[in-house]
C-alpha cells in the first residue's frame, strides 16, 4: 500500500466514524480497499489467445491480476471480448502452474534448480553440435512466441550455432496462408484490415466457423449487416455450424473440392465477362505450376514448383473443366448456387471481403486454394480497396508477428528467405556474425523435424509455447520416436502437458503479462504490452531463457541485453530487418503508447490497405494499384487444377473425419481448462455427427462411440445436433482434449509446397462401443 | 401568425440545407463503382455512455411491477456467483433452449424484454446489450461442476452495495460500465437483484445523480495547494 492509499484509508476510516455518530442507527458500507473494482490499475495488453488481437485492459491490484475488460480504444475489438478473452486473466492461476525446473533423473522429472536446467541445457546442445554437428540440434517454437522470443531464438539457431532447424507450430497453422500469399503476390500477409468488414456488402467465409473461432471478428461483421441492411453472409463449408446458423445462406461442400468450387467460380466470371478488364490488363499476370504433386507421406519427401507463365486464352482454356454442371457431382453444390456465389463476387456494385482460416489453410491443396480465391478476386478488380479483401485470418496471437514477420521457419530469415544471399548478408550484419554462419538451404520443416527425431538424424529439440505432443497428426509415430534414447528434449511451457510428460528437461516459463513483449496479429498489427505482474516461483520468460543458454554457450556478445531494458533493445535491433516503405515498424515508445501499430509505419501513419497508392507509402502513385511484390510488378493468377486428397472414405473406413476447434478452449486447452467456467462449459471432446448416421449405428447423445483410423482408435462421446452437424458420412471432433487424442487417427500428409498438415479429412471408421 | 409561417420556412430551408451539405459531404467519399458505407460515417459510440437511455421508456412501465407472492426475487450473492469476477460475463445457468441457434432468434426472445419465467420459476433478467446478438461467444454453458485442475486465481472484489454519502443523497455507481452502461436492464424491474434494484425506474437519466467512479471517502485535493 502505497503513501496515498494509505490516506485515503484514514480518511475513510474517519469518514465512517464521523458519519455513524451523525445518523445512530444507519450502517455505512465499509469504503472500498484498494482490492475492490475502483482501486484496480488498468493496463493494455493484446490477448493472449487467438491471432484477432483484441485489446484488453487487465485489472492488476497487489501484484494479481484479477479482472478483465475489452479496450475501447482498440481498433481491432472496439471493447468486445469473447468468453476466452474475458477469463484469460484465469489461466495464470492454475493450481498446477510450473514453478521450479524439472531435470529426468533416473526416469523421473524431479524439481531442480534453474540455473543447473539451462547449465545442462546449454551443455548438451554443446555436446551433440559437437558429436554429431551443428543440424543435429533444433528449436520448435510457435505462434504464441512472442516477438523478441522468436527473435533471440532465430539469432541463437540460425546466426550463433548456424543451422536452419528453426521451426514454428505455425507450420501446421498457416504455411499454407504463407505460400499463398508468396506465390500470388510475392509479399506476405493480408492487403487488407479489419476496417474491410465496415466497408462490405458481402461476406463469402471458405471452411471458416467464424462464430466459434473469431467471435469478435463476427459480431463485427454481424454488427455491420445491422447497420447495412442488404448485407450478405455466405457460409460456405463442410459442416454446419454456429455461423452457418447466422448466415444468410449456407452452402455445404464436399471435402476438398473447394477447389473445384473456386475453379468454376472463375469460369462463370469468365463466361459473363464478369471481369475488371482495366485491373487484369494492367496488374495481373497469368501462370501455372506442376500438378500431380503429390501429399508428403513418404519420409524426406522433397517438392519444388516450376511455374511457367501462360496468357489469359491459356488460363480461359483450363477453366474449360469446371464448368458448374460438372463441378456439381463432385463437389455436391448445385450449379445454381456456383453460380449465385460468381454472381456475388461479379457484381461490380458489390464489395467482397472472403474470409479463411484453417479450412483452407490445413489442405493437401492448401497453398494452390488460396491462390485460387485470389484469382477470383484478381478477375474481379477487388482487392486492396476499403471493403474488398481477400482475407486470411490467423489462429495464434503472433502467428504473424514471430513467425511469418521474425521468420522463425526453416526457410526464413527476419528479412527474406535464406536462399537469398543479400537477406543472408543482412542478418549476418545486423546479428554481428561472419555471414557464412548462415546456412543458405532450409533443412527440415515441422513434420521432417519429427520423422528426423524418429529416425535419429535429429538429437536435440527445444520446444517452447507449444504442445506437439497433441497437436502432430500421426501422434504415436511422433510420440514414440521422442521416447527413443538418445533423443534429448526441452520442454519450455506453463503447465504440465502431454510433451512435458515426455521431456528430460523442463523449463518453467513466465507468462504472457509475466513479463513484457510485444504480439503481431492478422492484420499487421504489432501490439506491445509491459510486465504487470510476477511470474510464480522461478518461471523465466523464453526470452530470457534463450539468452541464459545462449550465454552459457559462449554467444554473450551477441545475446549483450540488459534484464531491465532486454525487450526495447531486442525490438530496436529487430525492426531494422524491416526498414523501409513495404514493412517500416514503429518504434518502440511509439509501441507503448498506442494500443497496436499496423505495419507499414511511415511517417507516423499506419497503412490499412497495402498495394493501393492512395494508403500504402510503398505503391508508385499513378494507378488504382501497385503489386510490388513480384519481379513483374504483377499479382499472379494462376492455373491449380481439383485434385483429390490421399485418402477418401472406402468400404473399411466409410466416414470422413473432420477435426477443430470450439469457443470455450484454445489450442490444446492447457490454458483454457484450467479456467473453471471454460471447463465447465466445455468439459471433453466428443465426436459429432448427423442425426442419420446416429440412427443408422442406434448412437444416442452422450454414447460412447469408438472412432478407428488406419493409425489409430479412441473412444468418445456422441455429441448429436449440439454444436454442429456433420453431414452424412462424416464426423467432426474438436482436438483440444488431452486425455482424447485425436491426432492419433489423423494423417501426417501435408502440402508439398507449403508443409502444413491436413487435419480436416482423413477415413475412419464408426462404431458404438459397447 | 406571419410569424410562424417565416419560423417555419426558415426551418424548412435549414433542414433542407443540411440534407444537402450532408449529401455532398458524403458524395465526396465515395468510390464511384461502389455505394457508401453507413457505418464509416457513422460516429463511433462512446461504449461507456451510449447505453445509459437505451430502453429507459420502458422504466416508466417498470415503476409498479414487483414479484408477486409466491415470486421468488433474485438476490446479489447468486447474481455475482454466475461470474469469474465482477465485471466478468455471466454463465448460462439454465438449459439451452436452442443449442445451435444465434442469440438473436433465442436467447433474446427472453432477455431482450425479460418477464416472469414459469419454466424456471423466475423473472428473466434483461440484457444491457441487446446488439450484440452472437451471446454464446461470451456467455457459455456448464455441462457440469468439474474441475480439470485446480485454480488459486482470486477474483477482484465485489464492491459493496454504496449507500449516499448523506442519508437520502443518490449513492455513486461502484462499478466499471463497459457494455453495462445501460443501468435500468439491470437495475430496474422485478428481474433486479433485490440489493440493487432501483426505487425510481420512471427517472430516465440516471447518471444526472449517480456519477461514476465511486471512491468512497476519497479526498479533494488541490494541487499545490497551501
């Protein structure tokens, strides 16, 4: 208790006495400590969760953190929070939270000491470099590092020890987003901003649950169709779900063949001459790449494109296969609605943001649908203008800022690709080490990172902020291949989890407001927060952790950071990556000041529409638009043809599994079910699926049903007509639930161009468990 | 009566002046190939003072309205036991009426007007923000009382109920207002807390007496003051 509040409490203590004397008979209510709602400090921090970025103000009183609100001066949530966003406070004060280090002695995690953690840390990264070289070590971090986290981590790896074993959990998240956006546009992440959705007449959401998974995003959207009676809602998706409940129109596709769907699309702009025909001649130019690409499932699989160009007559011709008829039978969408949904995207009078996240982004196919929808964006002149946006929302809260901005991918630098000779000169300037530290060839992305672990090629791995442990498809392949010996695993986290069980070192991290840092969200926005209370015990924040081991590896003159002033100089040294028009960040005061700074940042001005002359400081004025990103300053539309994925339901395994996510829990819950009222709402996972299918197998609400893929089975509870609907021959269950693994059914094929997994289809069988 | 007639003109002339600057104020934004956008213009509302009128015509009809015998009425210890902490969103302590509907079609059907409840032998409280109609994204429901594991987090307090700083002077407000700035959904009617229910509904303007930020006791203090 400070000198003020002190004298405000005599002065109240008097006040009452004065007051009971006055007026015999009447109690007054004892005034307010300095622990009640009024004697709160507010301070800004985004939220912890999803990749929206809602600001919130947490209430802070004698070091606790013990309330929440949404921030009205945010841009992004404008004072909503969703149910995770209002409890995140909560998931701080687990009972079970990790204080101390845990070291494996003798087979079992015992507590230890800090310091002789990261010491033994620090000397069996030394030792394996040493024994079997420098590739033989690695780091999986994750969307939720927070900027400076993935950046010591990135310096430490890729410039200190020299290798690219640097990975992200969002490699199963949003590669396919990444690769999307390379391969269309040459620059990641989106044109354009959440102010998209104050502008638009329609929304067209591909696979996307948005209720559930961005609920602020969609009481935006829900609050503008008020606002703008006419305005459309289209869910377009494989189940339905809460959306589909508040959208104008759902259309159910069959899995995969979204890009078909997309491809007919196209053909009916093309058909009715639906197209901005200025747009297309001046800033779009027409490609394609190989097909039979194959799906990843063999160990060491290796993929590279050979786009070639085409002109428009080419492009025209290929489409000449999915006419809506034909897509018809295979997709299960009648060639009305194909052409309803061309008709919306064609209407010159309509503005059309398409939302996406992880139906799109977790696809064997998942880098050529999104070129896809561009392409239909691209035919139509409607991108990159206030309420036309293509649009790729993101499941973890610095997805973009860490990894896709940092880099923090086998392939990446902070600036540029690690082919790239001049991105390689530039870090190596920037982190003050010889450039040939710098590998110049990615080694093994996420999936490839856990068969080499399996395999043996890979002997060390630092997981920090993320939980592979439930969330690799193909679990038991990866979970047995971590338990090997000689495989030495670091696990930094907040909580127990299924990865720590299977750790040799445990590392307790300080968490979120713990400590200070900075998140970048969906839509270029970078979000700072300050520490606001301590962490439990002897929890150290990744930072900090990565510059201890680094220091005991013999780097200290790189990792040089003050305790107090660590994440300013951190961030000062970072945003130099990005200097420049196309990706100036602000700078670090201006960071704590504001509540989230949208990049590019020049001369103090945001820009909320990348591409377009009149906001985007980087764009050659003179036209309506400047793709800067491509040699050919050109947007690519390309050629990607329907290709099936690796496997479909058959007569062993007759039902399609579809996996997710539910309101209440985040990732693998180990935050959120620890918050009481999220638990409670949300207690397990379960397998949902159509009330015929039910029928057919005498499954009631609440049976035990046993689901089996050719990897594995489980057992779960029948959810019927509850949160969603499947449709025939399908099943969806949500993946959040520890004691449920899902991912022991799921198949570890992925994209061959962008890495990522898909997690939405695989075969399984269905049987009531008896 | 000359008089009223060039009142009334000069009216109509300004009404009609300010429809057309209006028009050319927004004319001027616009992308030609694209109608405007209501909302842009749109003045932001300030979040923690655009509720406070919201429905306060119905206070008037709330005036006499009190649970009737054999009625129970609601009371503060069960009000804030369906939150985290204060402030934070209730939980749904009622079976779902629709599982997969949007709130606007169920969940306000009741709690956009509130009434007595047979079904659940209650008055149904009123929502201070019926715009907002995606409800589940905030307020969940509990399958059970379980616990995945243990949590030590400790709630701010629930600031005790404020009595007037002199007896019969309108005590201050000693709770935040965001998205509870519309006092009579929770103060007013036979849906109210017992604790907190206002005596005066039929007053509109709440906060011309009841001003917010209650510190009880705290002292002014000049600024380098002697």
């Amino acid at each position: 208790m400070n000198r003020r509040e002190m004298l405000i409490r005599m002065a109240g203590a008097a006040a009452i006495t004065a007051a009971t004397e006055l007026v015999p008979g009447v109690s007054f209510a004892a005034p307010a400590t300095t622990d009640s709602i009024n004697g709160l400090t507010w301070k800004k921090a985004p939220c912890r969760f999803c990749g929206t970025g809602c600001g919130l103000l947490i209430g802070i009183s004698n070091n606790r953190a013990v309330a929440v609100k949404g921030d009205p001066a945010s841009a992004v949530n404008k004072g909503l929070c969703c149910v995770k966003g209002y409890h995140s406070v909560l998931a701080l004060y687990g009972a079970d939270r990790l204080k101390t280090a845990l070291i494996r002695k003798n087979g079992k995690l015992v507590p230890a000491p800090i310091n002789e953690a990261l010491d033994l840390v620090a000397s069996k990264l030394k030792e394996n470099i040493a024994q079997h070289g420098k590739d033989s070590v690695a780091i999986y971090g994750s969307g939720q590092w927070t900027i400076p986290d993935g950046y010591c981590a990135s310096k430490l790896f890729k410039g200190a020890i020299g290798t690219n074993n640097v990975e992200g959990n969002a490699r199963l998240c949003m590669a396919s987003a990444v690769t999307g956006f390379m391969t269309t546009f040459g620059l990641d992440e989106p044109m354009g901003c959440y102010e998209d959705i104050e502008n638009a007449d329609v929304f067209i959401l591909w696979g996307n649950n948005m209720a559930e998974m961005h609920p602020v995003l969609f009481s935006r959207m829900l609050e503008r169709r008020q606002q703008s009676p006419g305005t459309l809602v289209v869910d377009l998706a494989t189940r339905t779900t809460r959306t589909s409940m508040a959208a104008d129109r759902s259309i159910l596709f069959l899995p995969q063949t979204d890009l078909a769907i997309a491809n007919a699309i196209a053909y009916e702009l093309i058909r009715n001459n639906w197209l901005h025909s200025t747009f297309l001649q001046r800033h779009v130019s027409f490609h394609a790449g190989k097909t039979n690409i194959g799906y990843g499932l063999e160990d060491k699989f290796a993929f590279t494109d050979e786009p070639r160009t085409i002109d428009f007559a080419a492009y025209k011709k290929a489409l000449e296969d999915y006419k809506p008829e034909k897509v018809e039978k295979l997709s299960g969408v009648p060639a009305r609605e194909i052409r309803y949904l061309a008709g919306l995207y064609g209407d010159p009078k309509k503005r059309v943001v398409s939302f996406w996240c992880m139906g799109m982004n977790q696809h064997t196919r998942g880098t050529w649908i999104q070129n896809l929808v561009y392409n239909i964006h691209l035919l139509t002149g409607k991108i990159a203008t206030p309420g036309n946006s293509p649009f790729s929302l993101t499941g973890q809260p610095s997805a973009c800022g860490t990894v896709r901005e940092v880099g923090t991918l086998t392939n990446r630098l902070p600036h540029g690709e690690v082919t790239d000779p001049h991105s390689r000169e530039m870090a190596a300037k920037i982190w003050g080490v010889p450039v040939s530290n710098i590998a110049p060839k990615p080694t093994l992305h996420t999936v490839e990172m856990f068969r080499a672990l399996d395999r043996g090629d890979l002997k060390f791995i630092w997981i920090q902020v993320t939980n592979p442990m439930v969330t690799m498809p193909k679990l038991k392949r990866y979970r047995d291949g971590l338990k090997k010996e000689n495989r030495f695993v670091v696990v930094s986290d907040v909580y127990p989890t299924p990865t720590t069980d299977i750790a040799d070192v445990v590392l307790p991290s300080a968490m979120w407001i713990e400590r200070e840092g900075m998140f970048g969200n969906s839509e270029r926005r970078t979000q700072h927060w300050e520490k606001m209370v301590d962490p439990p015990g002897e929890a150290m924040s990744d930072t900090w952790q990565l510059i201890e081991v680094a220091r005991r590896m013999g780097h200290g003159k790189l990792f040089a950071y003050k305790p107090e002033t660590h994440i300013k100089e951190i961030w000062e040294e970072y945003r130099q990556f990005h200097h420049g028009p196309a990706h100036e960040m602000a700078s670090y005061d201006e960071l704590r000041q504001r509540p989230g700074i949208m990049w590019p940042f020049v001369n103090g001005k945001e820009t909320r529409w990348r591409y377009n002359p009149k906001h985007d400081p980087a764009a050659k004025p003179g036209d309506t638009h400047h793709f800067y990103g491509k040699p050919d300053q050109k947007a690519w539309i390309w050629f990607r043809p329907y290709e099936p994925p690796p496997e479909m339901p058959d007569k062993d395994y007759p039902f399609w599994l579809n996996t997710g996510r539910v309101v209440e829990h985040w990732h693998t819950g180990s935050m959120t079910r620890r918050i009481p009222v999220l638990h409670q709402a949300m207690p397990n996972a379960y397998v949902e699926l159509h009330p015929n299918d039910a029928k057919r197998f005498n499954i009631k609400n609440g049976d035990s049903v046993r689901l089996t893929s050719r990897r594995g089975t489980i057992l779960l509870p029948a959810l019927i007509d509850r949160r969603g609907r499947p449709p025939e021959g399908q099943v969806f269950v949500p993946f959040f639930d520890e004691s449920k693994l899902i991912n022991e059914l799921t198949l570890d094929a992925f994209c061959p161009i962008s890495k990522q997994p898909d997690y939405k289809k695989c075969a399984v069988k269905v049987e009531k468990a008896l | 009566m000359k008089r009223y007639w060039s009142i009334a003109i000069a009216a109509a002339l300004m009404v009609a002046a300010v429809i057309v600057i209006g028009h050319a104020i927004g004319a001027g934004e616009r992308d030609a190939r694209t109608p405007a956008a209501a909302s842009i213009e749109r003045p932001l509302p300030i979040l923690t003072e655009a509720g406070v009128f919201e429905r306060s015509s119905k206070g008037a009809s709330l005036k006499d309205v009190k649970p009737g015998p054999g009625q129970p009425e609601r009371h503060l210890p069960a009000y804030y036991a369906r939150r985290s902490y204060p402030g934070g969103p209730p939980a749904i302590p009622h079976d779902l009426v629709d599982d997969q509907s949007m709130g606007g079609k169920s969940c306000l059907a009741c709690h956009l007007d509130g009434g007595w409840a047979p079904k659940f032998n209650a008055f149904t409280p009123v929502t201070p923000h019926p715009e907002l109609i995606n409800c589940r994204s905030c307020h969940v429901h509990p399958e059970n009382k379980s616990s995945f594991q243990p949590t030590t987090f400790q709630p701010a307090q629930t600031a005790a109920v404020p009595k007037g700083a002199i007896p019969g002077a309108p005590p201050a407000i000693p709770h935040e207002l965001d998205m509870r700035s519309n006092c009579i959904a929770c103060h007013g009617g036979p849906a109210a807390p017992v604790e907190i229910r206002t005596t005066h509904p039929e007053r509109s303007n709440c906060r011309q007496c009841h001003v917010t930020g209650a510190r009880p006791f705290a002292a002014f203090t000049r600024e380098g003051g002697q």
